[in-house]
C-alpha cells in the first residue's frame, strides 16, 4: 500500500517507544514500507523536529530521519488540489498523497475530510494502516 505519512505520526514515532507510530517507524527503517515523499514535506518533516525537539534530542534523530528520508519514493508535484484543507499545513500532505496516488497516515482526519469527501483521498490513522500492512 502507498502511504503519506504525515508529520504529527513521523514526530510521534520517533520520539516515543511503541505504539502503531513507533511500528510504522520501524518497518520503514527496516525498508518493509517505502513512504512517498514530496520535497515540501520533507523541509516540514525537518523544520518540524528542529522547531520540537531539543537541540541534542534533535542531534540524536537528525541522522535517523536522514536515513528514513534515503527509502522513500520521491514524489513530483505536477497539480495542486489547493484549498483543500481548513489547516493550510495539511495542503502538502494533500498535494503528495494525490499526486501519488497514495493514503495518508495521520492522527488529525478532520483536516483531510473535505479532500477526502470530494476528491477521494484515502486517509488512515495510524492503528488502521498497521491493520492494512497485516492484511
């Protein structure tokens, strides 16, 4: 299954032990799932972490997110469903997982509901897309 993961579960799996997130996480450092990435979201996957973490916490997952950010399928923007989201941060998950023809992995639905009412877009929380990498 293709998967956008968003930011808010990326953050979540590296920085806590366990869960649907950390698994996530682990199976795509373990190169068993392969996240489609656009540019945008990975300067917000960075700017995110540096803005979170402390400075030596962020020393310590600079080089992990680094190495995630070497297994993923790199995605081109050719077409913007904008506005699509009351969170204009969320636009960019949007613009990728459409033009990748992928989900989203996130905690906050309600921000994608609009795109995924009108344009289809496929939106998972964490535990679901665990479910689905199962199946």
């Amino acid at each position: 299954m293709r998967a956008v993961i968003d930011t808010n579960v990326l953050f979540e799996g590296l920085t806590k032990q366990g869960g649907a997130c950390g698994f996530i996480v682990s199976t795509w450092r373990a190169r068993l799932i392969r996240p489609c990435v656009s540019n945008a979201l990975v300067y917000e996957y960075e700017d995110v972490l540096v803005r979170k973490l402390s400075p030596q916490r962020w020393q310590q997952l600079e080089p992990v997110l680094k190495h995630l950010l070497t297994q993923v399928e790199p995605v081109n923007i050719h077409y913007s469903w904008r506005p699509s989201s009351p969170d204009p941060g969320d636009e960019l998950v949007i613009d990728c997982a459409l033009n990748a023809d992928a989900a989203v992995v996130t905690f906050n639905r309600r921000d994608f509901r609009v795109a995924q009412q009108a344009l289809g877009l496929i939106v998972l929380s964490p535990a679901e897309f665990v479910l689905e990498l199962a199946k």
